[in-house]
C-alpha cells in the first residue's frame, strides 16, 4: 500500500452560478499521507468545501486525478464509490446530522445496521465508539438531552464506528466553544495515534490547525 492516502495531480472544478462559471479548484495538487490529522484552511470561498466533497467522493474530479488508496477515483463505478463511502469513510458535520428521536446508542447502531454487521459486532462497535469518546454513561439520552459538544462526540463514534480508513470533517468544531473544540480535537488526535486511521478537517481555526500533523491552505482554488 502507498504512504499516501490521496495523491491528488492538477485538479480542477468549476460549477455553474446562474450564467457565472465559478472555478473553484484550479490545477491544485497534494499528497495526504496515512495515519495522519490534517487540515486544510482558507478563506470563505476558497475550494475547501469543495476538496473535501472530491476526497469523500460526493462530488467528482471535473480533471485531473484523484487517487484512493492506489485506487483512481475517476475510474470508478457508483458502486465502488458506494462501498467506499459506506466501509472506508467517515463523515463528521458542523451541524451533527443526529437523528433526533434515537438515542445516541441507537444513532451509531442505525448507521452500523446498514453495513449488515453481525449483531454482536454492532454492540461491541456502539460500545468501542462510545467508550473512546466519553459518553458511554450518555448512551441512552436523545440529542435534546445533549450538549453541543456531546452531540459532536456522538457524530465522531458514529464515524469511528465504521472503522473508516479516513473522518473527513467540514469545519466540525464551528458551532463549539474554544474549549469543547479542543476536546473534540483532542479526542480526534488520539483516535489517528491509536487506529492509526487519517482525519482530514476543513477549519478556519488557528487551535484546530496546532492539532495537525499537515496544514493546507487554499486561496482562490490554489494551494
């Protein structure tokens, strides 16, 4: 396997606003290596956002070429994209995307029951994921009985719990306070030392970014 978890070679994506082309990635090229928290910072309308749809494979590589684990995104079926996203990649929100009438047990087996797992690896999984984030004691509560940095605690052990090879997260810590975040940052630190699994954040954060082993800042679509 390359030490390389995204080789990413002269990128490019535009996207249409009413008659406007808006070029948001233009000829951009980086390495993300395994095993490693790295972060990718800008301003406002840079192409973060946009990156991270491309690595997560939610949008598709318009030209250039974006690889996976040796494997070239642009050659790939909606199937292997599916599996991928479903098996190999964990997404964590600024918003949470919790389900609002499941606990936060039930939160991470809904997820869980769709990789069609036997049932007492899910437990072990809902159990493994809680653990390493600190709310096993707070399985049985509804996002309504959570704090915002417990409801992003639940949103990480649903994405860890997955086992993915890489978390990719859109600004996670945005809607938290300094000191929530950095707990949220640290429980992502641990999480890539222990699994030895990639996390790749967008963030305007100066705290979030001491946290990375790799920093990446885009401007107009350029690294």
């Amino acid at each position: 396997m390359s030490e390389n978890l995204y080789e990413v070679k002269e990128l490019f994506f535009s996207y249409s606003l009413g008659k406007q082309k808006i070029e948001a990635i233009r000829g951009l090229s980086l390495n993300i290596p395994t095993s490693a928290l790295v972060t990718i910072s800008g301003p406002s309308g840079s192409g973060k956002s946009t990156l991270l749809n491309i690595l997560g494979l939610i949008e598709p590589a318009q030209q250039g070429t974006v690889i996976f684990q040796n494997e070239d995104i642009g050659s790939m079926g909606e199937k292997r994209k599916n599996q991928i996203r479903k098996f190999q990649i964990g997404f964590i929100f600024q918003q949470f995307h919790l389900i609002p009438v499941l606990s936060a047990e039930e939160n991470v087996r809904y997820f869980l029951s769709r990789q069609k797992l036997p049932k007492n690896e899910i437990e072990e999984r809902i159990e493994e994921s809680l653990q390493a984030v600190g709310l096993w004691e707070h399985r049985m509560k509804k996002p309504s009985e959570l704090s915002g940095g417990q409801k992003q605690r639940v949103a990480i052990a649903r994405a860890v719990a997955k086992r993915p090879h890489v978390i990719i997260g859109d600004e996670p810590t945005a809607s938290l306070d300094q000191k929530t975040g950095c707990e949220i940052m640290e429980i992502l630190a641990n999480l890539v030392a222990a699994r030895k699994s990639s996390v790749i954040l967008t963030t305007h954060d100066a705290m979030v970014q001491s946290f990375s082993t790799q920093n990446f800042h885009i401007q107009d679509g350029r690294l």
